[in-house]
C-alpha cells in the first residue's frame, strides 16, 4: 500500500520518492544473525538503491536498507546488530518505509561479478539476476543449509570462513573481470579494493554502510571524505568506487 509523495523530491532515477507500508510475506534465516524477509507490496526501484525503514520506539530515526528482490517479491536482508534491526525482523505490524532512495548501480561494463556478506544477500542476488552475472556470498559463520539449496544456483557460490575470503579474492585476482562489486562489512570492503585494485588492475565498487539520518541529503549526517572531497552517502552513493573513497580506522 503506498501513502503519497513526500513533496517533490526524487531520488536520481525516474522513480519518486514514497512512504509505503509493507506486509512481511516471508521470513528465512541465512544465518545465526541474519534473516531475509520478503514483502507483498512492490515498489518500483532500481539496483543499488536503498529504503529507509521505521522502526516505532526501537530507535531515533529510521534505519537503511538495500531492497533487492528474491523470487520475484520485493525483499532486504537483514543482520540483527541492535534494537532497530531485531525489530524489523521480529515485528508482524507493517513496517513504514521510505523509498527508493541513492543513486542506482550503474557499472562501467556488463563484466563484472558481485561479492556479498550474508547481511547483503539480497542485493547481491539481485545484481547477479539484473546484470547476469556470477555471485560469492562470503560468511565468517556457517549458512543456513536450507537456504542455501533453496537460493543456489550455477551462478552462485558460497565461501565460508577469513581464509576462503583471501583465496576467492586471490581467484578474482587473475580473472578477465573489469570490475569487482564488494558489499558486507567495512573490513570486507577495504581488503577488497586492496588485493584487487592496482596491481590486480580491477574497478572494485563498494555500497557504503555508513550511519544515516534521514536517508535524503537533508541531514548532513553520512558525509563521508572522498578523494573528490566530502559526498553525503545517501544522495551521492551509496555506491561508489573504491580508488575514490579514504577510508578512516
Ligand atoms: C545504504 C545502506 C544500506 C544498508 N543495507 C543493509 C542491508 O542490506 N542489510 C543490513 O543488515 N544492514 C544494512 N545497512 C546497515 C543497517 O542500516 C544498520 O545495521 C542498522 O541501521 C542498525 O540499526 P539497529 O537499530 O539495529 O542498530 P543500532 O542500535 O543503531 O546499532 C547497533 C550496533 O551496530 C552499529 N551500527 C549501526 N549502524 C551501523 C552502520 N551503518 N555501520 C556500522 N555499524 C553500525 C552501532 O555502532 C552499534 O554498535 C545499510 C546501511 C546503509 C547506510
Ligand atoms: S542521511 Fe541525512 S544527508 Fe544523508
């Protein structure tokens, strides 16, 4: 169910920012912490971009998350790392959203191949389907087997544990990729570009994680410094390329 324009504003795409309610479909866990949750509604967006979900009392302001979609449903995946995120999992009310916000994915080639943390499962899935090409999902921790032969296919693989992480990147390495797309954690992210970037002579992407306001440029909050100077995450990103961000400790 969608309840209007949030004035004129317009994220970088033809589609216009809403509020929508969402009515959960489904609910799976990928991991211990981590769950992948589909919805009835659909909302018109496109690859990268992300929504901005309420969370009642469990928080100041609503939290990001990256929509994708899995069997053709609308979906996030989520890890559970405070009191928001255990809410949006948890909750059987309608969860209030705000959305499609940043700009989309748009990568210099159709060669390039997608590497995900379990908490970014969704867009992983979808960027493999949209652009048709291959995805690593990366875990430290061991996937939910029933997910895993629900959701695998030939273009899909699963490496589990630090060491598998260094060797699949070591792969891409040498493979004839032009771009590399890395989304998980910031560790994940700064190993990546890295290994692959330079010497392995990649473009890698990264979505950026960063803490957020209000999700539509009016807040300040997510600046992030750039080599290209000082972006704001949500309306500049949240993707960018690697050789471009300065990443702090
Ligand atoms: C554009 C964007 C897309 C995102 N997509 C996803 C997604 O697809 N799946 C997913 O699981 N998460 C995603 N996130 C991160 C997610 O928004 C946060 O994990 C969530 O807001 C945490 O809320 P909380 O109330 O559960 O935790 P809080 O109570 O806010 O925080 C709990 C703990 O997590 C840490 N934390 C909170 N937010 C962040 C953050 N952004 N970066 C690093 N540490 C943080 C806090 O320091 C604290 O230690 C995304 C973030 C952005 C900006
Ligand atoms: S979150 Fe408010 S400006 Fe980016």
């Amino acid at each position: 169910m969608e309840s209007g324009c949030i004035g004129m504003v317009h994220s970088s795409t033809t589609e216009t920012i809403k509020k929508h309610l969402l009515t959960k479909r489904g609910c799976v866990g990928v991991t211990e912490d981590t769950f992948l949750i589909t919805f009835n509604e659909k909302i018109d967006f496109l690859p990268g971009q992300f929504v901005m979900i309420g969370v009642d009392s469990h928080g100041l302001t609503r939290k990001p998350f990256t929509i994708g979609k899995f069997k053709d449903n609308l979906a996030i995946s989520v890890k559970t790392v405070g009191e928001g995120s255990k809410y949006i999992v948890e909750t059987t009310t309608p969860l209030e959203v705000i959305g499609p916000l940043g700009k989309p994915f748009i990568p210099l080639s159709s060669n390039g191949v997608v590497v995900v943390a379990p908490s970014c499962i969704v867009e992983g899935i979808h960027l493999s389907e949209h652009f048709d090409i291959s995805l690593h999902v990366c875990s430290k921790a061991p996937l939910n087997k029933d997910f895993i032969s629900a959701v695998s296919n030939d273009k899909m693989e699963f490496h589990i544990g630090d060491d598998a992480y260094l060797q699949l990147l070591n792969k891409l390495k040498f493979e004839k990729y032009d771009w590399v797309f890395i989304t998980g954690s910031k560790m994940m992210e700064k190993i990546g570009i890295k290994k692959l970037t330079g010497e392995g002579g990649k473009v890698v992407y990264v979505s950026y994680n960063e803490y957020m306001g209000c999700g539509i440029g009016a807040c300040k909050s997510c600046a992030v410094m750039t080599k290209n100077g000082i972006k704001h995450v949500c309306s500049d990103g949240p993707i960018f390329r690697g050789d471009e961000i300065c990443f702090q400790n």
